[in-house]
C-alpha cells in the first residue's frame, strides 16, 4: 500500500475538479475492489475521492418504461429491489450469482462496472504485466491462462472482465450516464467497456476526470424469458469460466426477440446482435441454439490451456437458452443447473 | 485399563469455546506488548540465482520505519546449517532466512521491514528495491523425472518405505489381469484459517515468543541453539492456534525473521504473514505415481508395484510416508515399492494433513477401483477379497482393525447395494450419478518422544492439568479434560486445563494423529498418580468419609484435606515413555469412504452430493470433536479432489495462487451432506487410553473415492488431481 490524501466530497462537481486537477486520485465507492489493489500495490492513487455522500443512490423508474440506477446503489439494493426483480429478473439473477452477501452489500453499481481482471499476472507485481505496467509483456499468454479470454484478446493481453452484472446489463441493453467538466454525456454499455488492442492498460471509455452518475436500463419487454448461467471452477464464491445471460421473447413457439451475452471470455461482456438475428422469427429448438452458439464463437482462439472454454462457452449458451425458453431460470442458491 | 465413570466418550462441546466465540482466546498475532515494533517481509520474485543490491534508501527513510533488514546487515548468526535442524525437519540444510544472497525459491524473504506501525512496515516495504541475477530454474516436476533419486537419508522418525516381497515384476507380466496407471497430484497449501505470526518480547532476562506452532518446545529449543539465547529464559507460548494442518511443525519463517529481527534490534516485534506469502512458507508435495496391479480373474491381488516420484527443494529431501501403507493395505505377496524425490527450486514441500497417505493412497485406491472394473467385481467385493487381518509388509498382526466393520456399515448407511455397476448407468434428469468408494489407512502410534504432564490440586478444590501440547483446533483442550475428570472422579467444571506453553511440562511436536493418544495418557497417568496421592493424604489426615474415593474426592473432602495438610504438594507428575507396544503388532486407523457426485452430462460441473465416512480409530473420546475432525477432513479431502492447486508459472518459477480467489478450498454450496461413523474398535495395546487418534485419518480417502465415483459417473478415469472441469471436458472430447 502506498500513502493516499483521503478527500470526501459533498458534490459532483467537487469530484469532477480533483480528478481534472489531480490525474493520480481516484473515486472510492465501495472500496471491494480498489482497496483490494492497493494493498497489492497494484493501484497506487495519490487521493481518494470518497463519493459516498453523494446522492447517486436512488433506483426510479424512467418515463419510457426504463429504469434508472444511480451509481452507488449497491449490488444488493439493485438485486432485491422490486422493479429489478419484476422486470428485470436477469439482472437480479446475474448480481446474485457474483462474489458473497457481504461483498454485494457495499459493492456498487459504478464499482462493478469499472472493476478490474482478476488475472493473476496484474494482480501480482512482482510479474509483467502490459494491464498494470504497459510494456512489460504478458506472460499470462504463454503460462497459466486456463481462465483467460477466448474472443477478442490482443497480443497484449488476454485478460477478462469479471463481471456477472456487466453481462446482464450487455443483454439487457444498458446506457451509462456519465458526467465530466464539460457536461454529461451517455455511452452505451456496448460502447463503455473496450478490447485490449495494444493499450490494455485501458478498461473503459470513461475519461481520466469523469464520474458515472448511474445506468439507464431499456425498457424490459412483458413476459420476457431470461436465465443467469454462470460455470465455475466451485460451486460458488468463483469468478466465472464462462457464463451466459439469455433474454428472449417467444411468441407462440416461435422467437421474437433474443439477447445473448457472454462473461468470462473477453475483455468485455461478450454480445454479438449480428448473430441474434439469426434466431429471431425461428423456433426455440435446440437446433436453433446449437446453431446460434456456434456462431457466437466463430471467432474464438483458443491460448495454451484454455481450449476447453470454446466447447464450454458454446455448451452454457445452449442450456441458458433451453433454461430462458423453457422458463425454468438457473437458480442462483440451488447449485444443481436443470 | 481405567475407562473411569465415562465422561470420556461423550460428546462434551468445547471447553475453548465460550472464550472463541468471545473473542478472549488469544492467538500469537493478538498479544499486546509494550513499546511493539512491527515488521514486514520483501520477498524475491526470482525463482533462483542471486541478490545483487538492496536499494532501502527510501523505505528507510520512510516515516515511522525502524530498520531494513538484509543478509548483509543482519545481525551475526551461526553458519553451520546442522545448528537450524528441528524435530519435524527433513535430511539437508534447512532453510535460513536472510542468512546470504542466495536465492533458492520465488517468494522467498529478502529483506524485513521494521516499523512504528504495522502500516509503516508494510507500505515500507513496497518501496525496497532488489536487483538479482537471474540463473535457470526449474519447478516443474514432469521436467525433473528423468532427475529423479532415492533419497539416500531417511527423517527422523519416518518409518521407511518397505521392502520388496516376492517378485512383483514376474507376478505381474504373469498375472491374468493387469492394470497399470500414472496419476498425478498437484501442490496443496495448508491455509490454517490463523495467519503464520510471532510477537517478540524482548527483555533482557527473558524472552517471550507468542507464535503459531504446532510444537511450543521444539521452537524454544531451535531459537535457544540459532540465535544462541542461552543466557536468556526462552518461553514459547501458543495458547491457541487458528489451524496448522502441519505447516506449523518447524519452526516458521515468521519466528526465525520475527526473533532475529528482536535481537537486531533489542525490541519486541510483531511479525504477521499475510496470506499470499503464506503460499511460500510450504505445501504439499506434488507427485507423479505409476501403480501397477496384477490380479487373477476375481480380482485377488497377485502384484502390487507403486512408484512414487515427489517435488523436494534443492536443500531438503522432504519426505513422507507416500507409499508405506501400499504393502500393507491389502493381501499380496509379491510387493515392490519405489520412493523417490526431484529437487525443484520452491521452498520445501512440509507435512500436510497425512503427509504422504492422502497422496499416495490416491493412486492405490483409483488403481484398485481400474482393477475393480478390469476384473468386472464391485469394487467394495474386490476389497474384501484382499482383506488382510496382518501387516504383511512387518508380518505381525495389528493391534486391532475394525476395517471390514467400517466396510459394511458405511456401506449399509450409504446404501451401496444398490449400485449398478457399470459406469454411466445411473442418473438423475441432466445430471449422471456416480457412487465410488476408498480405503484409507494411517498410522496409530504415540509419540516416539516421552510426553510430560503435570496435575494440581488449587486451594478451591479444582485441579489444573498442565501440558505443553497445543491445541490446534482439534479439541485437545477438551479432551484432556475428560480424561482428568475421569480420572480424578471429578466433574469437568472442576479441571482447568493450560497447554500451549514451553515453560509447561514437556510434549513432543503436535502431529501425526498422536497427541490425544501421546498427551492423553500423561495426563491420565498423572491424574491417577494425584489420586492416589490425595487417597493416602485423606487416610493420613483421618478424613475416611464413606471410603469410596468419589466421596474423598468431592469438593467437601478435599476442603478438609486443604484445611489439614499443606496443598502445595499435592501436584503429581507422570511421563509416558512410548507404550511398550515393542515390534508384536503394527497400529494403524482405518476408514472406508463413500462418495456419491452428480455431473452435469454436457457441462461438466461435478457436485459431491453425498460422502459417508467411516471410521476405525480405537477409543473415541469425544463423538463430537472427533466427528469435526472427520467432516474438516473431508471438506479438505473435496477440496484435493475437485478445486486445489498451488499452481505454479514455470516460465517464472512462481506459484501464482496468491489470494483465496486464485487457491480455491470448498466453498459452502461445495460441501453438502458428510456423514460419519465410527465402528466399535477396542484395542489395549495401541495406547494406555486405547486412543488412536483421528486428526489424519478423515483426509486419506475422500479424494480417491470422489475420483472413482466421477469414473463411475461418467466412464472418464481422471488420473490427475484436481478433477477440473477442464480435465474431464479434454477427457471426454
């Protein structure tokens, strides 16, 4: 751990201006992830902005029919809350399938969605690392890389998002509202986090002196079919190897709408709409699904040890989808998958 | 044998409990000392070769730091390597932190941060900047077999591997069913819940160490002799100890570091391990096992060879009883066992919860389950039919086993005759169901060092047991309790127990499943010894009551007593020289354990839904304690199975488990029901209180019977532990 200026603020804007001033400080939420870092030594602020105060806590429901989460709403409040568990049963689902009670009573909304790779190698300093210290290499491509990406890693890095909500949210359809010096503006989940490319040191499009407000959900279809499957190396307390969030629509037998994402193979939540549309107005038959599946996957890539998530990923997908259209969820507290 | 009115064999709830829950037994971490300095550890990242420079300029100048502790500005201490060995230690030079640039294992201490503050210390020690020169290593086992040796020293106390009978080699080319498999075992890490820690007291006529160790004496002896503190009284104090699992048996790197630092520097200092430099303290060693079977057509052993090839370090050759229960588990006359080691840069593999067993009884178990299918006999029958009432590798009889109770009734509870045999033909919706089963052996033997304790009469008519065993979680506080209670015809409100301190009368190391057998008959032994003491005084003193010892034992009678005679002598004393067990029978503990695991046929995920335990270990003294120690056993036996691996980068000779979230143990929604049972087995030539012990026993054969019960699921024989998801998708695709 490396000493730190602790500032609480009282507003946004005070936010705003210690991180335009101060390119090192960094805003504290609830702290499960970054105070993790820095007693790792991996992330070494120079302040800590504690945003607690500020009043990002609210969950309202928006006038088209959305919802509306502010960023320190906790994993809990967003699980348990009625709308999210009415409407949005996905996300409930898939917030309830990450980390402990405990971790998800602080954790919030804006903490989860900037929370950083578990990859071993970044957590570690005394190894290369580009994520952590770009240009030093990453020896996770040619060492221990059974849980790293499958889809869209860069020579650089293979690492992948943690996330369960994040995965939800891609299906879902999310809007990150986000707030700098010059005003708010809104990004897409899709658009929010980013590829590895050549700076993996990079997670999100979210600027250095920018603070997220909240997300904004889309409008959730009635009666929609939805199931959380997450595949771990335990039955609990895991970050996923793979895991799929399945979303459908099905209008007398017969698929009306169908939003797949993906966790634990890429630098992001995985979702590919292109192949989405391969579903749309055909039967909800494991045919289908198969067939859907294999597209998502076309263009994995497989690492030294790895391999086995492609076959993997493809197989979660199949059953999450089964799981959806058959209305029968993957249960979050029963371990057994049906 | 004295079996007293039976406060023993109850199921008496912890006596450490209230002060656990309350947080007022204190752990070596939780001291408080005056004027406490705190240090923290900077460790290599390099897996061999050399330090060049210490650059602390900026940790030194670092506000609240103290000192920065190197080899080259250590404080002098002995060059002869024979002078660090402890009890517990292996052949070979043990390990010196900071004794010179060396640097043998990644992780390794490479200087020691002292501070004001724990903060100081810590957030110091970020900023030591250490240049090395680099030199090839290697951690990789597989890489090493063509290395691999005989060790050509044994450990102390280590029985050797057993010799060759018959001719194992022509029994199995001749033998009409043949199985032949190499398994694999990965490191394990022992992560006691309690993190490694000393506090330091340094005075100048005394210095008290509060550490976490599985034996008090054996580290007050070791700083005595490595930092010659001959001049000083020496007191090791272990009061409580959060889990060891065997990592606490020598002296810890937390201890040397923490009392060469208090000497430097003549303060008291605190030194805690944080959990991811725990992974460089020890573990596990991984293995590489080749069995070989030949059997007649209904499966009666004709030949059994085990090899064994175990990770040691470059300066110790670790080692275990890996294959020494291979030639005595079942009937076989033509046996032939080979123990061999290969040196790796890590630090040295230490005993974990049956050392050696857990491994090496893996691979004879899934061995027997391939013959079991090899010769199409269920594997419980094949079993059976390989029954031995003697230890053939010693040819003695044993001095009880009560395994073919454990058989049946564990097979009764689990309900195995309703098995159907073949593999994949049971199942349950998406799920395949599979039943497996295993044997498991462990040594029953007291310490083969004499075991001291001392009882007292108080003035309020209680009496104090006094003991320098450690209870590491076990129940030992509880257990010597029943014993004195028995004993003295007393209820246990009335026994104070103290353990867990140097100053108190001599134990050996706790381990090895003898402390209730070994530490149990001192106290019993004293305890009868204070008896008759208090009998004759009673006499002396005239106070006959109603002549029965229980009344001249009561509160009133021995009030009288106090009242009467002089009460500082009414103390006794007794040491248990190991049992004269002599070379007429072997000891041992036995289980049979049965698994049933429910796989998800297209994903893989394997659940442990079911294990029933059961248990052959003489005299239970406490169902309750003795049950926690076979359910712990079994998470940690789920968790060798299924989820455990200190798994290392061999590009960098680093293991890169670091955090609970990289090592993963059971969680809660892994471990659903464990049920145990312990068959009726009396035994009055293993120890004088017919105990054997059972802290080993739970671990030995979960693992193998989860592994068959996955064969048995699915028709995949996974050889190699653990049972990822990823080895049973490769093995399937």
């Amino acid at each position: 751990m490396r000493r730190f200026e602790y500032l609480r603020v009282a507003s946004i804007n005070q936010a705003i201006e210690r991180l335009s001033d101060e390119p090192g400080a960094k805003l504290l939420a609830g702290g499960t992830n970054l105070v993790d870092l820095m007693k790792y030594d991996v992330a070494t602020p120079t302040t800590i902005i504690d945003i607690n105060d500020l009043p990002l806590r609210e969950i309202s429901e928006t006038s088209d029919g959305g919802l509306r989460i502010g960023a320190l709403a906790t994993n809990s409040d967003v699980a348990f809350h009625p709308v999210v568990e009415n409407r949005y049963p996905l996300l409930a689902s898939a917030i309830l399938a990450g980390a402990s009670a405990q971790l998800r009573n602080v954790a919030t909304v804006a903490g989860n969605l900037l929370q950083r790779t578990r990859c071993s190698y970044f957590y570690d300093v005394m190894t290369p690392c580009n994520k952590r210290t770009p240009g030093t290499g990453c020896p996770a491509r040619n060492g221990l890389n059974r849980n790293h990406a499958i889809l869209g890693a860069s020579q650089d890095c293979v690492a992948t998002h943690p996330s369960d909500m994040c995965v939800a949210l891609a299906a879902i359809g999310t809007m990150i509202i986000v707030q700098g010096p010059n005003g708010a503006r809104s990004i897409s989940l899709a658009d929010f986090h980013r590829l590895p490319g050549d700076t993996p040191e990079q997670d999100t499009t979210l600027q250095n002196n920018e603070i997220i407000l909240g997300i904004e959900l889309t409008p959730a279809p009635e009666f929609q079919r939805y199931s959380y499957l997450k595949i771990r190396d335990r039955l609990s307390y895991a970050f996923a190897l793979v895991s799929a969030a399945a979303l459908l629509t099905i209008d007398d037998g017969v698929i009306s709408t169908a939003h797949v994402a993906l966790g634990g193979v890429a630098h992001k939540p995985w979702r590919d709409t292109a192949a989405e549309v391969v579903l749309v107005g055909r039967p909800a038959s494991r045919g289908n699904f198969d067939q859907f599946a294999s597209m998502l996957l076309l263009r994995s890539d497989a690492l030294s040890e790895n391999g086995f998530k492609i076959e993997l990923a493809r197989r979660t997908v199949v059953r999450a989808l089964e799981q959806a259209a058959s209305r029968t969820p993957q249960s979050q507290s029963d371990k057994h998958i049906h | 044998m004295d079996r007293g009115p039976a406060i023993t064999g109850k199921s008496i709830p912890r006596i450490d409990g209230p002060l656990k829950v309350r947080g007022q037994a204190k752990y070596a971490a939780e001291y408080e000392v005056p004027d406490l300095l705190h240090a923290a550890i900077v460790s290599a990242s390099i897996a061999k070769g050399r330090v060049i420079s210490i650059d602390s300029a900026d940790a030194k100048s670092f506000p609240g730091v103290v000192a920065v502790l190197t080899h080259q500005n250590r404080p002098w201490f002995w060059p002869f390597s024979f002078l660090y060995k402890d009890p517990a230690g292996p052949p070979g030079q043990p390990f010196r932190p900071l004794y010179n640039d060396r640097v043998h294992f990644s992780g390794q201490p490479v200087a020691l941060v002292v501070g004001d503050t724990y903060e100081a210390a810590r957030d110091a020690a970020a900023l030591v900047r250490v240049s090395y020169h680099r030199e090839q290593h290697s951690t990789d086992l597989a890489a090493e077999v063509s290395r691999a040796y005989k060790s050509p020293r044994r450990r102390l106390g280590l029985a050797p591997t057993p010799q060759p009978t018959g001719d194992a080699d022509r029994a199995f080319s001749e033998a009409p069913v043949k199985v032949e498999a190499t398994y694999t075992t990965a490191a394990e890490n022992h992560h006691p819940m309690e993190l490694f820690a000393t506090t330091v007291e340094w005075g100048d006529k005394t210095v008290t160490v509060y550490d976490k160790t599985q034996s008090p004496k054996s580290v007050e002896i070791f700083l005595k002799v490595a930092f010659r503190l001959f001049r000083r009284k020496v007191r090791v104090v272990s009061s409580f100890v959060g889990g060891a699992f065997g990592l606490g048996l020598r002296p810890q790197q937390s201890v040397f570091l923490a009392v060469l630092a208090a000497k430097a520097l003549k303060r008291s200092i605190r030194l805690v391990i944080p959990r991811d430099q725990m992974f460089a303290l020890g573990y596990r060693a991984n293995s590489i096992q080749t069995v070989s079977l030949g059997a007649d057509k209904n499966g009666h052993l004709l030949a059994v060879r085990h090899r064994a090839i175990a990770a040691t370090s470059r300066n110790e050759d670790a080692q275990d009883p890996m294959l020494n229960f291979s030639a005595s588990l079942y009937r076989c006359h033509n046996v032939k066992l080979a123990y061999e080691l290969a040196k790796l840069d890590t630090v040295s593999p230490c005993d974990m919860r049956a050392p050696g067993a857990a491994t090496g009884m893996f691979a004879l178990e899934c061995a027997m389950d391939e013959l079991a299918y090899a010769t199409n006999v269920d594997p419980l029958v094949l079993r059976l039919a390989n029954y031995t009432e003697r230890d053939q590798s010693e040819n003695r009889p044993f001095s009880s086993k009560a395994l073919r109770e454990c058989y049946a009734q564990g097979a009764e509870r689990f309900g195995w005759a309703k098995r159907s045999h073949a593999p994949r033909s049971m199942r349950k919706g998406k799920e395949l169901v599979g039943w497996g089963m295993a044997t498991g052996v462990w040594e029953a033997a007291m310490s083969p060092v004499p075991a001291r304790a001392k009882v007292r009469l108080l003035a309020d008519g209680r009496f104090e047991v006094t003991s320098s065993i450690t209870d590491i979680g076990t129940g030992t506080y509880t257990i010597l309790t029943q014993i004195a209670a028995d004993a003295l015809e007393a209820s246990i409100e009335r026994v104070v127990v103290k353990l867990g301190d140097s100053a108190l009368p001599f134990n050996p190391i706790q381990g090895g499943s003898w402390t209730a057998a070994t530490s149990g008959s001192a106290v019993q032994a004293a305890c009868n010894k204070l008896k008759k003491k208090i009998l004759s005084r009673a006499k002396q003193a005239g106070i006959v009551g109603n002549g029965q010892s229980t009344e001249l034992l009561s509160p009133a009678a021995l009030a009288d007593l106090l009242r009467l005679s002089d009460h500082d002598n009414l103390s006794a004393t007794a040491t248990i020289i190991n049992f004269p067990f002599g070379k007429k029978y072997t000891g041992a503990t036995h289980s049979a354990v049965f698994a049933e695991v429910r796989i998800d046929e297209e994903l893989a995920v394997v659940r442990v839904t079911r294990l029933v335990c059961a248990v052959a270990a003489g005299r239970i003294l406490n169902p309750a304690t003795a049950r926690s120690q076979i359910i712990g056993a079994s998470v940690m036996g789920i968790g060798k199975a299924l989820y455990e691996d200190a798994a290392t980068d061999h590009n960098l000779g680093r293991c890169m488990a670091h955090s609970f979230a990289d090592y993963h143990i059971p969680s809660n929604a892994d471990v659903y029901e464990i049920e145990v049972l312990f068959a009726e087995e009396t035994d009055d030539k293993v120890s004088p209180i017919g105990v054997k012990g059972v802290g080993e026993i739970g671990s030995v054969a979960v693992a193998p019977a989860i592994a068959n019960a996955i064969f048995h699921a699915t028709g995949q024989r996974i050889r190699d532990l653990p049972i990822t998801i990823d080895r049973l998708a490769r093995s399937r695709d």
